[in-house]
C-alpha cells in the first residue's frame, strides 16, 4: 500500500485540488480514497483499465462531493504544500500531461469546454447543457468524443 501511495499520491492530490482549489479539502479527498483502496481493494477492476486513472476519477468524484457540500466561506490565502516527488514517477507523469494539452489543443473547441466544465468545474451533464444552451444528448455526446481522444493520445 506505501509503494502506491507513494506513486498515485500526487496524482490524486493534483486531480482534488484541481476541482476543490483548497489544500486541506484536498487532502481530505486524497486520505479518503487511499482508505477505500485499502477498506475495498476488489472494487478495481484491472479489466477495465489501470490504477493510475480509476484512482483520478475516485478523487475527482470525491472532490466533487465534497464540492457540493461545502458552504460558501471567504476566502484564504492559498497555502503551499511541498511534495516530494519520484523524479521516474515526475518524468512519466510530466510526459502524460504533455500529451494530454497536446490533446486539449487539438480538441474542437465545443468539445474541450464541455470536458472542462464537467471534470474541472465539476458540473453535472444537465447544468452544462442549461449554462451552454446545447441539447443534454449534444453535451453527452461531446464530452463522450473528448474523453476517446484524451484515452488515444495517452495509449500512444
């Protein structure tokens, strides 16, 4: 378990911080879902993909839960955590980040804003579709569309 979190904690952490923008909210998430992998282990499936990416998705709902939770507060000045990083561990995860904006950039720009919104932003399928003014299947099917072409660009 110490060998993954060192590996996928600053991946979890990245991904709760992207979409709460609050450091101890986002450790909270990051200390949640480590405890689910370790409480409930069989609840990744390796058929379905690896753990580096169901590991992003686990943070990224918890943060939006957490998100929906939260009451309005003023706010803080932002506190800078250090984390020490796996420099081969640093290098893969810089070389996919590339590759992912390399994506984002190629992406129509319907299609990138749809998945901003829905992953960054944290909104549901519906609110896009209220804030854009596109129909609930177009936003569906737009986001669905960006989602391959992210999954292509990091399998190759």
């Amino acid at each position: 378990m110490a060998e993954l979190y060192d590996r996928y904690a600053a991946l979890v952490y990245s991904v709760a911080l992207r979409v709460l923008a609050d450091t101890g909210a986002a450790e909270d998430v990051l200390q949640e879902v480590f405890m689910q992998l370790w409480r409930h282990p069989a609840s990744f499936d390796a058929r379905r993909g690896s753990l580096g990416p169901w590991l992003a998705v686990i943070a990224r709902h918890r943060a939006i839960d957490a998100l929906r939770k939260r009451r309005p507060q003023t706010d803080l000045e932002d506190v800078v955590i250090a984390i020490e990083a796996d420099l081969e561990g640093a290098a893969e995860g810089s070389r996919a980040v590339e590759k992912v904006r390399a994506s984002l950039h190629d992406m129509p720009d319907k299609q990138r804003i749809a998945l901003e919104m829905a992953f960054f932003a944290g909104m549901t399928h519906t609110e896009i579709a209220a804030e854009t003014g596109e129909p609930l299947g177009t936003v569906k099917t737009r986001i669905r569309a960006a989602l391959l072409a992210l999954r292509r660009a990091l399998n190759t």
